[in-house]
C-alpha cells in the first residue's frame, strides 16, 4: 500500500508574537517533510497583509513548497492579478483557489463570483504556471440548493483547471468515499485529479462544534457526545481526539486516499503526532 501525501495548512497569525511562533511551528513541522504549506487569505481582503507576510516569510525560510489562498469574492479581477504577478516574484507555483465568504457587512459578489471563475480566470491570466487546488465538501456545501449541484459544481472547478481539490473536514470516512465514487461517475480521473482528504485534529470540543456547525461538517453523535461528556478535561478530549482522527485515516489509507490535508490549526504536537502514528514521514 502506497503511503499518501500530507500537507498543513495556516493561518496568518494576528500579532508579531504570533507570526514569530509560526515560523517556528513551520519548522518544527517542516521536519517532517510535508509536500507544502498553504496558509490562508481572509475573502475581501481582511488578512490580505497578514497572509502576504507569512507567505513572504515562509517562501524565504525553506524549500517547501507555499502554497497561498486566494479568495475570489468582492475582488476585482485587477487585485487577484496584482495577487498572482506578486506570488510570481516569490516562486510560489501552487495556489488554493477559492470563492471565499463575505465578511459580514460587505455587499456585492464581484467580477469573479465564484471558485469556478477564479480558476477560469487564473489559467487565462497566468497559463499553466501555478498547481490549482480548489476546496471540495463531502458533506455538501452550506448554501449549495442541492447535493447534485455541488458536485457539478466540483466537477466544472476540475474541468475548469483545477489539478485537484482539498475536502472540508469530516469524521466520516463514507462521505469521502461516497464523493470520490460519484466523481469518478462523472468522469473525473481521480488519479490525475485527486480529492485530497481534508483532515481535523481534534483538541478541542468548543470550537470544534462551533465551527463544525458554522462550515456544514458534521460531527458524528458518538464524537459529540463524549466531547461533551469530557467537559474541561483537556486531556480526555486529546487522547479521545487522537484515537478518532487515527482511525479515519488508517480506513482512507486502507482505501487508497492519494493525500491528506491537515488542518493544522497553528500547531505542532497533534499533527506531528499523527503524521507519526500513521507512518507518512519518509
Ligand atoms: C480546503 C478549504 C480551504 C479554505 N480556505 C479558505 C480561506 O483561506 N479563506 C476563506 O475565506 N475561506 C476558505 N474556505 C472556506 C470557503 O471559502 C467557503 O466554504 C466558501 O463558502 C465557499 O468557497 P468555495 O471555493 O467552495 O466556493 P464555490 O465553489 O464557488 O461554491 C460556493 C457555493 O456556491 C454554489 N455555486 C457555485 N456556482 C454557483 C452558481 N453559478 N449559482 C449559484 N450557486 C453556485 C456552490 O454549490 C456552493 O454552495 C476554505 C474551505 C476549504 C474546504
């Protein structure tokens, strides 16, 4: 059995404090030898020079690949250009294409209204230069009218120019598969565009139901519960959180995911300590 390729994600950190500790995260990570970072971008522009930092910072630091977000949202398609002739002067070859959500308060969707357009948009601007992934949600899209809608709407990202596109978290290996099949039904060649498995260390009970619930993840009953159950006791939650993501990606390996995605969260050991438990490290 093939091991698959991991990669972090991060995000730009909000103080001076902040950007120094994640570059040490980066290091300390980076010994594991990830295929990239990606770290992400704020949609309308609220983290732009936070995230221009970090990649700066990041591109300078290492030879791992960087791989900046870029949103779509709000954007003029002259500010998206400005974004990727910039990136070009970094070396940056890999990007993350996505639509992004409106902050609250903003109003108007832009000449580029969805991840669709932006992929469209870059391949025109910019040829085959950057790798394109785009975000994919096995568990459906909060807003999208329907199931069938979203996967078409995968289906013209990767059609569009996407080499391949990151899922949304989730705790269900099925929801992962059940999309893959219905790609590949489709006729995308999930080998050549893989879906590669957005994964959740869990550390943490409140947030993670917060946002699990804000983004459409679902948070199967028997996680639930016992997160819930273990309260403030930190530790139950880590180890009980360990054995759950684990188990997820010892059934995706078993059943040939190409890469895995971690949603780092800023953070070293419960990453660390996953990539090490499953084996993924040269
Ligand atoms: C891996 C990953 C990384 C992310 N990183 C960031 C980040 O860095 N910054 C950030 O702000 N957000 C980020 N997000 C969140 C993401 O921006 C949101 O989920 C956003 O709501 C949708 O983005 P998208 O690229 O999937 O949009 P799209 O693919 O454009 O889809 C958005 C919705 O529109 C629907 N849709 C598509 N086309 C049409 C149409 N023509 N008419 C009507 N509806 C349509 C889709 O079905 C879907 O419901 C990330 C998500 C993932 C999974």
């Amino acid at each position: 059995m093939s091991k698959p390729a991991f990669s972090f994600e991060f995000f730009p950190a909000k103080t001076e404090q902040g950007h120094e500790k994640l570059l040490s995260t980066y290091d300390e990570l980076n010994k594991l030898s990830p295929a990239y970072f990606s770290v992400t971008y704020g949609a309308g522009g609220s983290t732009r020079s936070r995230t221009l930092d970090i990649v700066q910072a990041l591109s300078a630091r290492g030879t791992t690949e960087i791989a900046p977000h870029m949103s779509c949202i709000g954007d003029d398609k002259s500010e998206i250009a400005e974004l990727l002739e910039y990136y070009k002067t970094l070396g940056i070859r890999r990007l993350v294409a996505l639509r992004g959500d409106l902050p609250s308060g903003q109003v108007g969707m832009g000449e580029l209204p969805f991840a669709v357009d932006l992929v469209k948009y870059i391949r025109e601007h910019s040829g085959d230069h950057f790798h394109i992934e785009v975000a994919s949600y096995p568990e459906m899209h909060p807003q999208a009218r329907s199931f069938e809608f979203d996967i078409d709407n995968l289906v013209n990202k990767y059609q569009a120019g996407a080499n391949a596109s990151i899922t949304q978290f989730f705790y269900n290996a099925d929801s992962y598969l059940y999309l893959r099949d219905k790609l590949e039904k489709r006729g995308i060649d999930t080998v050549a565009q893989p879906l590669v498995a957005g994964i959740m260390p869990i550390t943490n009970s409140s947030n993670l139901l917060r946002f699990a619930d804000s983004c459409g993840a679902d948070i199967p009953r028997y996680v639930r519960k016992q997160l819930t159950d273990f309260g403030d006791d930190r530790k139950a939650i880590r180890e009980f959180g360990f054995d759950v993501v684990c188990r997820l990606c010892e059934r995706l390996i078993a059943e040939g995911v190409p890469a895995m995605h971690f949603y780092s969260m800023n953070k070293v050991e419960p990453n660390k300590r996953l990539v090490e438990a499953l084996g993924l490290t040269a």
